[in-house]
C-alpha cells in the first residue's frame, strides 16, 4: 500500500506543476478575444473591398454592353 501511495505521489507531483492554471487560462482567453477581433476586423475589410471592385466592374460591362447596343442600334442599317 505505502508503494502505491509513494507511486501516486510521484505521478501527482509530475503531472500538477504541468496543468493550467486560471491565470494561464485567462490569458489564452484574452489572445484568443484580440485575435477573433483581428480577424474579424480583416475579413469585413475585405469583404468591402471585394464588393466595391464587383460593383466596377458590373458598371463598366453594364456600359460596354449598352454602348454596344447603341452602336448596332444608330450606325448598322437594318
């Protein structure tokens, strides 16, 4: 039984001084808070960016095509 005893003990004392703590947790938890910010953060700016560059060019083929139209349409005999 003391062999047993004297083996956990050991175990314990190996293993306790590797396990988190609520400060070690609480500051993963903060990286984790600022980093979800960030990327949040990155993802809406490129969202935003990727939509205004989708709107231009939507414009400007929107405007070749009606310009095409227009040509056909005024200058081609029928």
């Amino acid at each position: 039984m003391e062999t047993r005893m004297t083996m956990l003990e050991t175990r314990f004392d190996t293993i306790l001084p590797t396990l988190a703590t609520k400060e070690d947790l609480k500051s993963v938890e903060l990286k984790l808070t600022s980093m979800e910010l960030k990327l949040t953060t990155t993802i809406h700016h490129e969202i935003n960016s990727c939509t205004w560059k989708m709107i231009s060019w939507m414009t400007v083929v929107v405007g070749m095509a009606f310009t095409g139209v227009f040509y056909v349409a005024r200058y081609l005999p029928a």
